[in-house]
C-alpha cells in the first residue's frame, strides 16, 4: 500500500493500492492534491 503524505506538514492525505509499501509526497493545502492521488493511481493501474 502507498501513501500519500503531504511534503510540508506531514498529514496523511490518502493511499493508493500498489504492491510495495511506498511513501509519496504531495501538498494537503493545494488543490493539485487530488490530482496528484489521480496521477499516481493512473500510474499503477
Ligand atoms: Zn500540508
């Protein structure tokens, strides 16, 4: 399982389904947050 931590204050913003335990990093106060958990989803699809 992945997870989406936000790079500057360390909140947990959500996960994606990947094989490996991964830390990704994103931003919880911008609104690309969500495209980025759609990004990374797409990626691993
Ligand atoms: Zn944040």
């Amino acid at each position: 399982m992945g997870t989406i931590v936000c790079q500057e204050c360390n909140t947990t913003i959500g996960h994606i389904e990947v094989e490996k335990v991964t830390t990704f990093y994103g931003k919880c106060d911008h609104h690309e947050c969500n495209e980025v958990v759609k990004k990374l989803q797409a990626e691993v699809d």
